[in-house]
C-alpha cells in the first residue's frame, strides 16, 4: 500500500491577519462577518490552507487557488477544492484565536474549537460510552474534555466517515480516554490558547502535527443558543 503524502498544522491567531491573499469570494465572505476576531480567523485559516497546500504539491502559497461551493445550496462554503490539484483532498478549521488546515493525498477532516466554560452536549452527539466517560471526568476539565470529543467528531465527519446525523454513534473513545485511532483514522491532535484541535489522517503515512506560533450541530455553553 502506498504511503499518503499529508501536511498538517494548527495555528494561534493574533488580532491582524493580512488578507491579501484572500479572493474576491473569500474576501467578501470575510468583510461580512461582524467581529473582529471572526475575521482574523477566516483569514487565517485560509492562507494557512495555503500554505499546506502549496508544501504538499511544491508550489509558492500565492499560487494556490482554492474554490468552496456548497452541493446543496451552491453557496461560497463547504470543503475547499484546490483548482488545478483535483487528486489533493483539503481541509480547514476555524474558531476565534486558533485555525487548522490540512493538505492530503487521501480523504482527511481538522477541527478546532475554543473551549467555553460550561460547555454541554447535546442531545445524541455521544454514544453511551462516551457520555458515561465524560460524566466521570472532573467537572474541572468536562468541558475540555466535551471538546477533546468533539473535535475527533468533526473531523471524521469531514474525512468522510458519516455526516452530522451520524456523530451520536461515531465513538471516538478508547480504553483510557479520547481515541488516536478510528474509524480506519488516526487522530492527531493540538492544544493551545484555550482550544483543542484534532485532525483525521490517514494511519498508512508518517505525520506529526506542526504549530505555527503565531506573531453544525455542535456542542454549546451552558445557557446559550
């Protein structure tokens, strides 16, 4: 079995982000989001695709153009296309203060979320043996802990191994605690900055997660909507 070719990284965000090499279509979507903080990340989290794309095939990140358009709407979102590299699978992920993105030669998924305080889940997102796992955890850590969770969800959801409907029954668990095999995945993750990431690659290639530093029916917090 041939060995995938993967470039994977998880990146803080600071309060500017360049956005010059945003598109037009990525430029507008960015200009329309209302908080400051929201904007860096979509920035970010786009030029970050850039660049691990531009690592995997040997190209300079400006020359990469990506294309989102959504199969049900037809909307500017959804899972990146990297025009002119269709057999190149990528990836993205954004939350305020971290990004992640990765660039494969075979299916992946990347999540990253802020942990919130209070953080719960909702109903049918976990299997049973994730809720009891989570409901003996310190109430200390059970919102990371929802989170660590989580982002293995999402980002087999994005490689491809069920949709949002199915997460309830998507384990993500091992025997001591959150997976780093599933699925026929292995999950790589990161944490920094009050966020915890993870991203699903596939186990047939070596990867290690690269941090930058800087310079959906989703789990929600307690008493918001």
């Amino acid at each position: 079995m041939s060995r995938a070719r993967v470039v994977v990284r998880f990146a803080d965000v600071g309060a500017a982000v360049p956005t010059s090499g945003l598109s037009t279509t990525e430029l507008a979507r960015h200009d329309a989001l209302v908080d400051a903080a929201d904007r860096a990340a979509y920035a970010a989290a786009h030029l970050l695709l850039r660049d691990v794309v531009g690592e995997l095939v040997g190209v300079a990140a400006h020359e990469v153009a990506l294309e989102q358009r959504c199969p049900t709407c037809g909307g500017p979102h959804g899972r990146p296309r990297v025009v002119g590299h269709p057999g190149v699978h990528a990836t993205l992920s954004h939350t305020r203060g971290a990004v992640a993105a990765v660039a494969s030669s075979a299916p992946c998924g990347v999540d990253v979320e802020r942990v919130r305080p209070g953080l719960t889940a909702p109903p049918d997102v976990l299997t049973d043996a994730e809720a009891v796992w989570l409901g003996a955890r310190p109430a200390s850590t059970s919102a990371a802990d929802l989170a660590r969770l989580w982002v293995r969800k999402e980002a087999l959801v994005k490689a491809g191994v069920t949709d949002l409907d199915g997460v309830g029954s998507l384990d993500v668990l091992a025997d001591d605690g959150p997976a780093t095999l599933a699925h026929g995945f292995e999950l790589v993750t990161w944490e920094g900055g009050g966020a915890v990431g993870a991203a699903a690659l596939s186990p047939t290639r070596p990867a290690s997660p690269r941090r930058r530093p800087r310079g959906r029916r989703t789990p929600r917090a307690a008493g918001r909507r």
